[in-house]
C-alpha cells in the first residue's frame, strides 16, 4: 500500500495501477557503479595530490566515515576533530 503526503491509499484506483504496469514494461533500473578496493587503493596512492586532493579526501570521509552524499555535503570544519592517538572524528548530526 502506497499513502503518499494526504493518506491516500492509491491501490484502491485500480486503472493507474494498470497504466503504471503498462509503462514500466521494458525498464531495467540502473545499478550503480561500485569501485574495488584495489580501485580505492590505486587511486589513492597514484593519483597525485595537487589536482585531486578534494576528491581523495571525500573518498576518505565517505568511506571511513560511511557517509551519505548529503551527509558529506552538509559536513563543516567543526565536524572534525583532530584526535592526535587516532585518524579523525567525525560528528555527523541526524539529516531527515
């Protein structure tokens, strides 16, 4: 059962639930491209710094931190916490 924002239970409209069947034929959903670890590893280490420092440091955080893009997105300086005994830690709030 689908309630979407005013409650309304769309299961009950039995023609567009037919229309939607009928236009979803054929659609295959997109996976999304995962990278290896080898891949995580090779450009970490081979990718120089100077151009994609950015991009290796969000990798970092997404992966260690397992962030969300969004979560990533909303992330400030004061999040971190430098931990001299530790890498880092992140305080990531709740995002609705």
């Amino acid at each position: 059962m689908l309630n979407v924002k005013r409650n309304i239970d769309v299961s009950k409209f039995y023609k567009l639930s037919a229309f939607l069947k009928r236009k979803s034929e054929g659609y295959k959903p997109k996976n999304a491209k995962v990278l290896t670890l080898d891949q995580i590893d090779k450009f970490l280490l081979e990718v120089p710094d100077k151009d994609f420092l950015m991009i290796k440091v969000a990798l970092i955080f997404g992966v260690a931190g397992a962030c969300r893009g969004k979560e990533l997105h909303q992330l400030t300086i004061s999040d971190v916490t430098d931990m001299d005994h530790a890498l880092l830690m992140l305080e990531i709030q709740k995002i609705m």
